[in-house]
C-alpha cells in the first residue's frame, strides 16, 4: 500500500471513529472510554505521519459540525453555561428541556 493510499484509508477510519463517538455522545452515551481510544488512534496516526495535528483538528471541527450542528466552541460554551446555570440556579436550569440540555 503507498502512502497516499494508506493516509487515504486511515483519515477514512478516522473519520467513522469520530462520527460513531460523536453520535454515541449525541444519544447521550457515556463516551470517556471510547474517546481516549479515538484520540490515541489519531496520535498514532500523527506518530506515522499520516495525519497531523492541524489536520486532525481540522476533521474533528468538521465532524463535530456535522454531526451536532454547532462547532466545538459553541458547544462547550453552551455546556459550560448549562453547568453554571444548574449550580446557581436548579429550577431555572429544569425549566430548560432536557432535549435542549444536551
């Protein structure tokens, strides 16, 4: 296999690795373990230098859009803001539906 071939190959099984973690996220499972194995696969592929770092951010931004319709940043953010709001402020945060908490 060259080498395109085999980035080729690798940035597609990247790319179904992060779509499943971040649909499985979306349903609201439990992904800590299914993270750390897509990210250590992506370093591997940084180490074999058929990925880098840029680059794998790059796809991670654009499945993340993709998938749940708002970039990475936006979406901590509106999580962070969801956090907060729950330890200040409980009923406020339980009047907010839950499918919008997500």
């Amino acid at each position: 296999m060259d080498d395109s071939n085999a980035q080729k190959v690798f940035l597609a099984a990247c790319e179904a690795k992060l779509i499943a973690l971040f649909e499985a996220s979306k349903a609201g499972k439990n992904v800590d373990a299914d993270k750390h194995r897509v990210q250590g696969f992506m370093h591997a592929g940084e180490v074999l230098g058929l990925l880098s770092k840029a680059e794998g951010k790059q796809l991670i931004g654009e499945l993340h859009l993709k998938v749940f319709g708002e970039t990475v940043a936006v979406r901590a953010a509106r999580k962070d803001m969801l956090n907060t709001l729950k330890e200040a402020d409980p009923d406020a945060y339980f009047d907010i539906p839950a499918i919008s908490r997500r």
